[in-house]
C-alpha cells in the first residue's frame, strides 16, 4: 500500500528487538530474550492498530526505524503495508522532529510521531488524532501518557522549538510541550490519557488489562486487543494470561 499524500502520517518510533537493548527497564522481570519479544510484538500490535484506525480515516503508516541498518527487522517483522524510514539522532527530541520533517516533506497534511510502549491503545485515539488535524488551521495534538510524557504528538507544520528544551524520560514532558505549544500560540488538542509499559508496574497493569474478558474482541472493548502481545505474555508466563488476573 502506498502512503496517500494528502493523508495524516504516522509513525512509530521503533527500535530493533535486540535482546539487552531493547525493553530495558522491562529486563528485571523477564529477561533480556523476552522483553526483545516483547518489543516485537508491541511493534506489531501498534502498527495493526495504525491500519485499523486507516480504514476510518485516511492515516498512512510508518516506523522510524533505528538503529541505522536495521531496517532487514522491520521488513521480517512487520506488515508490508508499514512504510519504513531510518531516524536515528543522539538527541531525542531531535530524532522526533526528524520524523515529523520526513513525514511532512512527503507531502501528507499532519504527521505524528507515536510511541512504541502502548500495545493497548484504544483506536479511537488515534482516529481521533488524526480526524482534528484534518480540520482547518495550526495546532498541536497532544496523546498524555500517564507517566507525564506522551503517547502521541501530532502537527501540521514542523515546529522545533516543540522538542527542544524538554527533559526527555521524565514525568514534565507533556507539560513542558505544553508551555512550547503555548509559547508558539499554538491551539493545543489534548487527547484521553493512556499509559505506556515500561517498568514492571506499567507490565503488571497489562497483563491485568489483557486478562480482563472484554479484551477479547475490539469490539468488546475501547481497548485494542493486542493479539500479539497477549501471545508473546502467552509464552513468557507460560499460561493464559485469565489464569494471572
């Protein structure tokens, strides 16, 4: 599937599944091996997610890879219909407006750059996200995290000044985008919190949530399903994840 132009862009920002890199802070409770499989299944739910909220609205879908040279992961790993770009900068706010730059100089009317921690992201979220950057004029779209970063951060035009001077991995991010949107004028859309894994209590919340019956079908559920992370928990704890809750 080729991105559609006049579409908002999204992309993940995705890292390889190398065991010891990835999912770190995930390592303490289940070993280097199964937080990489855990990453990979994560990436695969989020980006299903992506295409599922496409058929609603136009959203063409990425992943801003990194590391440089891992793009062969991505490819194996990953829908076809998941377009892929490398975006790897020492900096992280540089490497999220490197995304934004990308995905706008594509051509597409908004671009957002969303995170890789959520597998369970409603849909509704991300359709929401996209259907008010459709709308006339500049403004910031703004998904909180739970932990005070963000799950999403979407424009209509690449502004800088909106990733720099933030304290990247901690709880004052989302403010901190907050008073840059402000210091640009810019109209700031905020979306419904939601919560990122990335610890062993974020974890603990999603095997909770999986196990809860309603996870079952998106129908169900605000809840996106998560298939592949429920099959990857599946495996790690060795029994279905109903039997934990």
């Amino acid at each position: 599937m080729k991105a559609s132009k006049g579409s908002c862009a999204m992309a993940v920002m995705g890292k390889a599944s190398v065991p010891g890199r990835a999912k770190t802070r995930l390592i303490p409770e289940v070993g280097a091996e199964h937080a990489a499989r855990l990453n990979t299944a994560f990436l695969q739910d989020i980006t299903a997610n992506l295409l599922l909220a496409g058929a609603e609205v136009p959203i063409s879908p990425y992943v801003a890879y990194g590391p440089a040279g891992a793009e062969h992961f991505f490819l194996d790993h990953l829908s076809a219909q998941v377009e892929l770009f490398e975006c790897s900068q020492p900096d992280f706010g540089d490497c999220l407006f490197q995304a934004i730059v990308t995905m706008l100089d594509r051509g597409h009317c908004a671009a957002c750059v969303v995170n890789a921690d959520s597998p369970t992201l409603p849909t509704r979220y991300l359709i929401e996200a996209a259907a008010q950057l459709a709308l006339p004029g500049d403004r910031v779209v703004l998904g909180p995290a739970t932990d005070g970063g963000y799950y999403l951060l979407g424009l209509k035009a690449a502004h800088r000044r909106l990733f720099e001077d933030i304290a990247w991995s901690t709880p004052s991010v989302a403010a901190q985008t907050r008073d840059r949107a402000a210091d640009l004028g810019l109209e700031l859309i905020s979306l419904e919190p939601w919560y990122d894994v990335d610890d062993g209590a974020s974890l603990r919340q999603l095997v909770a949530e999986l196990a809860q019956p309603g996870c079952a079908s998106p129908e169900a559920s605000a809840r996106y399903a998560a298939p592949m992370t429920r099959a990857a928990l599946d495996g790690i704890f060795e029994q279905p994840l109903r039997a934990m809750a």
